[in-house]
C-alpha cells in the first residue's frame, strides 16, 4: 500500500472499500442516455461522458495534463443533461474531480481480468490535502454484473465481488485496490464514476449512506 501523509478515512483503513446502500429512487434512465460520450479505452471496450473535467471541457484526459490534482473538477456541458447525477456528487459535500459515466461493453470475467488495474488518482495531490478515492453508482441494472476488488493483484483468495444491480453505490480507493468489472449483460453497463477528496465531508456522507449490516 502506498504510504503518504495525505488525509485519509478509517472507514477505509482496512479494506480499502465500504459499500453503500443502493440508491433509491435511482436515477432516471434518460439522464445517462442524452449525455454525449467519447471514445475513451478503459479497463474493456469502453466510452466515457465527462461529467466534469479539468478545465470544464469535454475530454477524458488526467487532470495532470493541465497541472492539476484529480480536485476542482469543472462541470461540462453534459452537467446541465444530468441534474440528479450532480446533485448527487454535490451532496457529499466533498471536493471533485473527474466525473464521468463509463460504458462498458460486456466482457466475462477472464477478459476482464486481463484489464485489472489500479488508477492514478493522487499525481501533484499535495501530502497536506486529502487522499483521492473514488465513488461508484451504478446505473444501468446489472444484477449478474459484478465490480472485481483485489487487495493482492496475485492471490485469488482475496478477492470481492460487489454485485451491480441498478443503484448500487460503492467507494473504493482505487489506487490501492485492483479492480475491473465483470459484466456478464448482453446491453452495455452505465456507471458513474466520481473522484473524490477523502475528508470529514466525504466520510460522514459515507456514513449517511452505508449499507445496514447483514446479519
Ligand atoms: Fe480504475
């Protein structure tokens, strides 16, 4: 695990991932289908709706291209066709990044595995700033779907599955975490994506949301 001094949550302290309650009522269908979207390669067949982006235009690209940590994130002109989706990102009160809502092409899960990764969340995010993570909302329902979470890239035996029927929400620090989605669907799976500060804000919106614990 990397280790910095940046701030982070002890509600991922140790494992890296909380799931949350799924969202209820969900978001509309049509907000995700009037988004325009780009040809963006991304752990599978991928394209990406950049939500908010470095400068407010419409790319994909790492916010370091613009001498920027993955913070202050900017709303493109997909904002304005997706109003629940950034009230929802605004109600954590924490800080943004890249926004996005990726689809994905299914792939089973051999061929995901061969894209598990980790992201780069935190190049020029100063050590006295929060740790960023990223909150997941699934929105296409994808019951036989599932998110790939491995601590150890190399051992089988810690692995999690996380299931995406529509609405699930998840949080997972993805630059410590391998990941990749399994979607077993014939349609593609729409999910939004969101970097996010790790903080007090972040952490009590978790903690409003979290899944009750099963008995
Ligand atoms: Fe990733």
């Amino acid at each position: 695990m990397t280790t910095t001094m940046h701030v982070r949550m002890p509600v991922l302290d140790e494992t890296g991932f909380v799931v949350l309650a799924p969202l209820d009522p969900p978001i509309d269908e049509q907000e995700w289908r009037s988004l325009e979207f780009m040809d963006w390669k991304s752990a599978g067949d991928t394209e990406f709706a950049p939500i908010a982006s470095a400068l407010g235009e419409m790319e994909c690209s790492g916010f370091w291209d613009h001498g920027k940590s993955d913070k202050d994130g900017v709303w493109t002109s997909n904002a304005a066709r997706c109003p629940s989706m950034k009230r929802w990102i605004e109600d954590t009160g924490a800080n943004f990044g890249r926004v996005r809502v990726i689809k994905l092409a299914p792939q089973n899960y051999d061929e995901a595995m061969r894209h598990l990764h980790v992201d780069d969340n935190n190049r020029l995010n100063p050590e006295s700033e929060g740790w960023v993570v990223r909150v997941f909302l699934q929105l296409t329902d994808d019951p036989d779907s599932f998110a790939i979470l491995r601590p150890d890239r190399d051992d089988p035996s810690t692995e999690v599955r996380v299931p995406l029927p529509r609405g699930a929400m998840y949080v997972v620090d993805t630059e410590r975490i391998w990941h990749v989605v399994s979607h077993n669907g014939t349609e593609p799976r729409y999910a939004l994506i969101a970097c996010l500060e790790s903080g007090p804000q972040l952490e009590a919106w978790i903690a409003r949301h979290r899944a009750p614990a099963t008995p």
